[in-house]
C-alpha cells in the first residue's frame, strides 16, 4: 500500500500538461469492441484505469498495447469476442458496464458483473436496462451478472431517459449504432465525452446526428470499421490543477486543456478571486490573496460537474465566509467531508447540502482518500495545512490522475509518495 505524505505552505506556480480524459478514454475502449480489426487512440496517459480496461478487453479476446513513450494504445479487436466480463475487475471500475451496449449489439449476448468503483451513491442501471430492453434486448439480473440477450439485430426505438445518465446515454449509443433502423435518445447526457464517443464512433462509419445536445438521432449501419482517434484533454484534471492554484495563492499555466468545457467552475473561480486566462491550447489561473467563499449546485452539463464537487468544498474550507454546496447528482458524494473535517474544515451536512465556514489554514492529520476526485481534493487541502498529511489508499488517485505527485513537485509541492 501506497500513501502521500504532504506539506503544506507551498505556493504553487508553473506549468503542468494534461493528457486525456479518463471519462472519455475508457469509453472509447468499450467503443472499439464495435469494429474488428486495428484501433489506435491516442494521448492515452498511464492511469490504473486505463490498464483494467486494458485487462477486460484483452479477457474478452483483443490484443491491447499501450506505449508511455507516444501515450498511443492499440487495440486489436478480433472477429470473434468473448460476452463475459468478470466480476473481479469490473468491482474496480465502474466504466466497465461501458462494455455492455458494445457487446450485446455485436455478439447477441453480454453478460457484465454488477460494477463497483467510487463509492459515491447507488447509481443503479435502470436507465440503461430500460433502454436497452426498449432496443428489443431480453435483460436479465442473475448471480451478479447483468445478461442481456437478443435475437438477430436490435431494434432501432425512441428511448426517453428519466435522468441525462450518462453512461445509460453511452450503452444505448453504443447499442444503436449497429441496430437496425433509427433510434433516438432524448434527454440524452450532453457531456464532451460523450461528444468525443460519437466523433470516434462517426469514424468508424456510425450515422450520428444531435452530440452535444439532449437529443441523439442514430441510423444504424451493418457493420463499422478500426479507426483512429486522440481523446479529448481531461477536463476535470484540469479543473484540479485550477482549483489548485487558487487554493495556494499560486499561478498555474495548464496546457492541453479546453476551457469551454469548464466555463461554471471557472467563473465560480473568478467569483473567488482569482485571475482566469485563455492562451492557446490552455488557460492561465492565477490568485494574489485568500480566495472568497462561493456558493455551488452540481448538475449535468454544463452545469457544474459532480467530479468537481470535492474541490470547491476544499477551497471553501480556506476561503473568506461561509458558502453553500448542494449535490444534485450522487447522493453519497459527501463521504469524503469526514475527512476533510479531520483537517479541521468546518462543514455541516444536511441531506444533499453542505454548510461551509471558511478557515484560514487547515491542520494536518492523517486522512484517506474514499474515491479519485475526494482524493485529489484531500492532497490540495493538504497543500494549505500547518503541518505534514498523510493521505492513505491513493490507488483511487492514481486511477484518474497521471504522475500527480510528481506534477505537483514541478509546481513547488512537498509531496512524497511512500
């Protein structure tokens, strides 16, 4: 076991790089099982995710390579794929229910462990079974497994979502791609990442109309083709890095990065005090004094993003007055704040409503991470402590953020991994 050991009072400024979404990456794996043949996508960083899915594609017959060098992987999707995803690596990661829709269109038969992963709320299948019994699929929940089934093609359907799910709106569209006639998606999720599926999936000879917005028309094909693709830049990494420079009185230039994709959490910045700017192919974050407290709601997007929660909660937690978080969209995203409360944050919950009273400096206690954003959030929190944290379990951090250590030693972070 792994953990942080982290020393607050830095400043952090410099230059940091980020590399492609893990909520986009991972899909496009699952995506690839649609086509046989060569698939390369690129600026693929080293995270653990990335080599579970990497292990559940090769379970179910791909050849996968990834090089660290190029930050290219390439799958190898052979004609005949395997339907089964087991159950001790699917509990690792919850994007592995990705696989469901891809396989069930292409070999008539899926069956995918019930996911695991964060430890953020219930965020039950529902929506996806729903729609893919609606597709014409027989689905059944049995021993664990979710096994869904189908004779011949699916079915092109209406299919309205009670909720943007996003990865209910990812299966069906995997689903529909190769099923016969229209489908259409409404209230489907309006995320990058799922732009960034369709574009790829597009390549690969997929008729797609409405990404970006709550309606998704697909005219199914016969058959798709390998393609190639580079991800799209992590949008939530970089919200890290900018959440990070306004909680350290710091100055981060962050390349690869889009900014359209984050304009609520950087005008929640803005409203904080720090200095946001564009350059090209990034943006610049920049705070000359303590930040001031902002209130927030998560929703889908382009509402502010769940994934960004932990991080206005920790800069909150430093900032001048009190603020309010209201989580719309996990129910147990809260888990994380025992921890944060251990390094001194005063914060009261009700329901699905955090009260925030900001503090000038934390204290330093050690502290475990409970899934990749908390983590991420506890060790920017641990950067405005009085002493030296330990932050356990950081396997979760490592899922969705490349080299964050050593990043952060580059911005001026005492930061040890041990």
């Amino acid at each position: 076991m792994e953990r942080f050991e982290v020393t607050g009072g830095a400043r952090l400024e410099g230059e940091v790089q980020v590399y492609g979404a893990k909520n986009s990456i991972l899909k496009l794996m699952a995506a690839a099982l649609l086509a046989p043949g060569v698939h390369r996508l690129g600026n693929v960083p080293t995270i653990a995710d990335v080599s579970i899915m990497g292990e559940l594609l090769i379970r179910l017959g791909c050849q996968v390579s990834h090089d660290e060098s190029t930050l290219t992987l390439t799958i190898s999707v052979p004609d005949h794929l395997e339907h089964r995803a087991d159950y001790d690596l699917v509990r690792k990661m919850r994007a592995s229910i990705n696989v469901l829709g891809p396989l069930l269109t292409r070999t008539g038969r899926a069956e995918v462990a019930l996911p695991g992963g964060d430890a953020i709320g219930s965020r039950g299948l529902d929506f996806h079974i729903n729609g893919l019994e609606a597709l014409g699929a027989q689905v059944t929940n049995e021993h664990g497994y979710i096994i869904a089934t189908v004779s011949g093609r699916l079915r092109g359907t209406l299919v309205e979502l009670e909720f943007p799910s996003v990865g209910a709106t990812e299966n069906l569209l995997t689903a529909a791609v190769l099923a016969r006639g229209e489908s259409v998606i409404e209230n489907a999720a309006r995320e990058p990442d799922i732009v960034d599926m369709g574009i790829y999936l597009q390549k690969m000879g997929a008729q797609i109309s409405g990404l970006g917005t709550s309606t998704i028309t697909v005219n199914g094909v016969d058959a798709l083709h390998p393609a190639d693709h580079e991800a799209l830049p992590d949008r939530i990494v970089t919200g890290t890095w900018a959440f990070a420079a306004a909680m350290t009185k710091g100055d981060i230039t962050i390349h690869n990065a889009n900014p359209d994709h984050l304009e609520i959490p950087l005008e929640k910045l803005v409203l904080s005090g720090a200095v946001v700017t564009t350059i090209p192919g990034g943006l610049r974050v920049r705070m000359d004094h303590r930040p001031k407290a902002v209130d927030v709601m998560t929703l889908p997007y382009p509402g502010f993003p769940t994934d960004l929660q932990p991080m206005i909660i920790a800069l909150n937690s430093i900032a001048t007055g009190s603020a309010l978080v209201t989580e719309n969209v996990f129910e147990g995203r809260f888990m994380f704040i025992n921890e944060l409360v251990r390094l001194g944050a005063d914060i009261t919950t009700d329901g699905h409503h955090a009260f925030i009273k900001g503090r000038e400096l934390l204290s330093s206690a050690p502290v475990a991470a409970t899934d990749i954003r908390a983590g991420a959030a506890l060790v920017l929190a641990a950067l405005v402590c009085d002493g030296t944290t330990i932050i356990e379990e950081i396997f979760h951090i490592d899922r969705g953020y490349p080299r964050f250590d050593e990043q952060l030693r580059t911005l001026g972070a005492k930061i040890s991994r041990i």
